[in-house]
C-alpha cells in the first residue's frame, strides 16, 4: 500500500486527489496539508511514502517545503504538482529535491502512475514538463548569450558567484541562510544549463552580468 500525503491550498483539489487515491486499491491517502508548514510537519510524524506538493501555496510555498522535507529525510519522494508555463516554480523545487513533477492537468491514470513510480524510486515527470526544463537546457548551451527567467535573487547571487564569492560569502553578503543559497545556485545551475560554478561565472560574464 502506499502511502500518500496531499498538500495544496484548494481545499476541492484536496478533495479530487484523495478520491483519485481512494479509487486505487494500492494506494491511500494518510494527511492532507493546507500550507508548506502543515506539510513539513505531517511528513515528519506521517513518513508518507510520496508527497504530492502543490508547488503555489501560502505561507512556505512547495519547493521550500519541499526542501526542509527532504532535508529532514533524503530518501523522501517528493512529486510536485504544477500548472502549464509555472517555469518560476519548477527549477526551485527541482533543486529542493523534488523525485517528479505532474501537471495538475494530468490524465487520473497518469498521476496514479506517477505515485506508483515515484513509491519506486523513479523519477516521472510529465511530458510537458519534461519538455520545457530540456528545451531551456538547450536554449542556454546553444546561445550563451541568452539570459533564462531569473528571478532577482538568483540575479544578484548569479552576480556574487562570478566575483569569485564561495557559498557562506554570499550567504552573508545577502543576509540569508547558506542552505538559501545553495538553493538558488543549483537552480541557476539548472536553468542555465552550466555545469559547475566555473561555468555559471562565465556565463555571467557573456550575459553581461558581470565584468570580465
């Protein structure tokens, strides 16, 4: 059996997952959460074997969720759930930990698959999904000159990394925790497609962001 816990906002979302669940001889539904802080504390004294986690939610929105979860239990499987074009939201919770990631659009029989897989060990993600983070990765290795979504932040420690800044400077230079800005820089690893701070710097450098 496995064993699921359901955090969104939307209280009639809430109420489709489970039925959606309850259909399923395999799996069932043990806490539902209204907030990231709600979810953070049942998957604590729940052990869910999937989270589905809404990534747009008050409070401590899903991928911070999502990364004190995971941070608390590494073996946690996280699948989030997401909306069409939210590409804000997909890079921080792919960097918090997140096992996969679902269009709430989905087919029932494709997110009953996905909570079967992730409860494996896999990592599914829809198609769309997949589609948009590949496509991004692309855009970024074939043009180096073209500056993905960043939100500010990421702007300011994409900055800060050029400069030669390790993870505890910039840490301190923003007045965040380091674990923030790990965060950050693995999502502007992701967008960008770089693979290591080396390369992240000099993007920077090619994007104008930062002096040669």
């Amino acid at each position: 059996m496995i064993r699921v816990l359901i955090a969104d906002d939307q209280h009639l979302v809430r109420m489709g997952l489970r039925m959606l669940c309850d259909s399923a001889t395999d799996v069932t539904v043990v806490g539902e959460a209204a907030d990231g802080h709600r979810a953070v504390a049942l998957a604590a004294r729940l052990a869910p074997d999937v989270v589905l986690m809404d990534l747009r939610m008050p409070g401590l929105d899903g991928a911070a969720a999502t990364e004190r979860i995971v941070a608390a239990r590494p073996d946690a499987r996280v699948l989030a759930l997401t909306t069409f074009g939210d590409d804000d939201h997909l890079y921080p919770a792919l960097a918090a930990g997140a096992r996969g990631f679902l269009l709430k659009s989905a087919p029932p029989e494709e997110l009953l698959d996905a909570l079967r897989r992730a409860s494996a060990g896999g990592t599914p993600f829809s198609q769309e999904v997949l589609g948009r983070l590949v496509e991004r990765a692309v855009r970024a290795r074939t043009d180096p000159q073209a500056l993905p979504d960043l939100t500010p932040r990421e702007r300011e420690v994409l900055v800060l990394v050029a400069a030669g800044l390790s993870n505890q400077e910039v840490a301190a230079r923003l007045h965040v925790g380091v674990t923030t800005v790990k965060t950050h820089v693995a999502a502007l690893l992701a967008k960008t497609g770089c693979p290591n701070r080396i390369r992240l710097a000099v993007f920077a450098v090619r994007a104008g962001l930062a002096p040669g």
